[in-house]
C-alpha cells in the first residue's frame, strides 16, 4: 500500500478487518476492544479462559457491537490484526505457545515491562530490548508492530469521552504493516496513528509509560502524548 | 518554594537567574541560550574555547542580548543554573573536571546519548542508566535535573520562530530545582515545562530523542511532544 501514498499521512483501509484482542479481559485490551468495536470492526476478546472471554465481550456489549470472546488461541486464528495486551509476566510463554497461530499476520504489542516501588514505576530491563523486540524474536512469522502503549484505558471506557486527545506511535520495520496499523488507530475519534521509529527504537516508547504514570500521579491527569509539527 | 503551592502547575520566579550553558556553540546549546537572553535572563556561554564561546554569543546577538561567552569553568562559576548541552562524548570527562564549580548548584543535563548507522538513530547503553544518572553520580554536590532533549535547534534559532510548540518534560529528585527549570523552560514563548518523573525514569527520556529524528526523517518536520490533559 505505501507506493499508493502520496504523503506519509495516508492510510489504508482497515475497515472489515477482524481484531482479536489477547489478554483483553484486561482494562487496557477492553478498552481497545471497544473502542474498534464501535468503530465498525469485527472484535475477537482473547483470554486464558473463553467464559472470561466472551463475558468481558458482553459487559462491552456484545449485543450492539461486533465483539466476541473466545479462548486466546481461538481468538488468534480467526484475526487478520491480533492486539498483545497480556500482563508483562507470562508475555514471552503466551507467543511462543501461539507462535502458529500468529504466523503471518500482523501482531501488535501494546506491552509496558514496568516495575513498581515505593518511589513509583520505573523500566524493567528486557533481554531482547523490548517487549516487541521479544516478540519478533518468538514469532519470527509474524509481522510485529509496536503501539498502543500510552492509551488510557480509563478514557478507551468511558462512554462520555467521545474523542481521546492522543497520537498512537507506531514502531515497526515493515512499511505496511506500521500504516495498518496507523490506520488502525485512526478509528479511534481523536486519535492520529504516527509513524514513531524502527522496532529497535520500542524500549524507549514502553518504557515511557513509566514517566506518563508520573505525570499522572502529579497533575492528577489522564496524560496522553501528542506529537507537534506533524 | 514547592510549599507555597496552589497546584503542581504553579511555578517560581527566576527572572535574575545567571544560566550558563555548556557546550554553548553546539546547535542545541546556542538555541537554549538564545531563548534565554532574549527572555532576559543572563546568560553565559560556555565553551573549552573562551574565544569560541564570545564568538559564538557575539553571533547570537551579545551587543543586545544579555548574553556573554567563558570558558566553560569560568561560565559554570558565575552561573545559579548550569546547562549541560555537550556531545555524549566527553559528557562524563567534563562534568568531573567541573565538579567544584558545579557543587550547590542546579545542573540541567540536556545530552542525548544516541548513536547512528544505516538503519538511522538508536540509544546508546549508559551504565548509570542514562546521562542525567551519569551527571548526578559524579556530581554529588549538585542538585541535578534532565530537561530540554527534546528541543529543535532549528526552530529555537529561528528568529522568524516566536512561540514553539513545545512541552518540555523535566526530571529529577528535587521538586525546587525540578520547578525552577519548569519556570526556565516556561520562558521560551509556546513552551510548558511539565514535571515528567524521577531521574531514574530519564533514559527512556533520552532515548525518545532516536524516535524524534525517526518521525522527522518521516515526515519531514521539527516533531516535538504535547502532554495532553495536563
């Protein structure tokens, strides 16, 4: 799709894509989840268990909206986007064990190796340099894109906030799959999907979730990042 | 001051304040200084070459400006607040070298450690975690703070430039000197100064400047970040 572009602005359509959601039980992965399904595409919630799945499914409103929970391999295999929204812990064991069912498809990480302590959060040292840098490395079929990292999942539920003032960042090596998933984001009223680097450049992008809890815990926000001049 | 306080946007006076900037004839460093003396504040110059730090505030305007140029011991020494803006190489050497002069006072670290190859910018490993950590290691008499990475040189020396759009993330352990360099940071029209974490959390800071040159690169702009909902 990029020969087609005539500015690095452009996205494809994503429209009848189907999402699935792993770890999207979860307040980030439900918040995403809805948020696509309002937005017209076709959700799949993943969970460890598909009775958590598909209730989650419901609380989001499975009767109006195009969404449904299934168990995370299930819910793999039916997607052409598949969303990583699982716990930091247990992230590398969940891909290896669905490392097939992801073979060439887009995923997308969305992960935050964080830590807490009495002063806060704070980075976690990953060995492969980042939770999406782990994921090419187990799925080396897949296309891995990183982004999603600084939503708020408080303002992705709250059905008062129509628009979240927020720019996605989207890291990846692969031209159409990063605008994929730029557009992707794009469905979400308020928000713009920007290219923000190659795959080596994510650690910096999860770990800043860790300053924007920070600011959160300051200013009493629901702080996103907008990127000017673009 | 952080105890006269109304909300965690309150910032202090520093109208009066002497700002050395080191490594004040590289790009960064002469556009900081710029902003600085025309917003009034004394500023020096500080360079390994006193003849090349006068030079250089001689270019930025020295005969309206209130804007000189030292050595870059002697800048340090007449300096309330000292701005480290100088390559990663040499970062660590010079700041040892300063210790003394820079004991008691607020140090800004502004250096990003990056490095670049065919595939572009990446972060470089830092062993104290990034180069604000770095600063307050061998500094122990300093009170430190991480702030300005993310600034365009090219639009802070823009004459035709009046406001950048702009959010200037500042980290550090000292909620004085973090809200002295908020209000610095606020005196560059367009410009926030936003508390953006503890220093431990400066890396990913740091780093995000790879992305920055990545999303410039893409878009062909001078990208910089908003925080929203702060």
């Amino acid at each position: 799709m990029s020969d087609q572009q005539q500015t690095p602005h452009d996205i494809p359509d994503v429209s009848g894509r189907t999402v699935a959601v792993l770890g999207g039980t979860g307040d980030q992965g439900r918040g995403l989840a809805r948020r696509f399904a309002v937005a017209g595409l076709d959700v799949v919630i993943g969970s460890r268990s598909a009775q958590r799945a598909q209730t989650a499914a419901e609380e989001l409103g499975a009767g109006d909206l195009p969404i449904r929970g299934l168990e995370n391999a299930a819910a793999a295999a039916e997607a052409d986007i598949v969303i990583v929204a699982v716990p930091w812990e247990g992230h590398r064991e969940l891909l290896v064990s669905l490392e097939e069912e992801l073979a060439g498809k887009i995923v997308v990480d969305c992960v935050n190796p964080l830590g807490f302590d009495k002063q806060g959060p704070f980075a976690l040292p990953v060995e492969e340099g980042s939770a999406a840098q782990q994921a090419a490395s187990v799925l080396p079929r897949s296309r891995v894109v990183a982004a999603f990292h600084h939503v708020s999942a408080v303002l992705l539920l709250d059905p008062e906030v129509d628009a979240v003032d927020l720019d996605v960042l989207v890291l990846g090596d692969d031209r159409d799959a990063t605008d994929q998933i730029r557009a992707l984001a794009a469905v979400i009223p308020g928000v713009r999907g920007i290219f923000g680097g190659r795959l080596r450049n994510a650690h910096q992008i999860e770990a800043f979730t860790a300053n924007i809890i920070a600011i959160n815990r300051r200013y009493k926000s629901h702080a996103g990042i907008r990127i000017t001049d673009v």
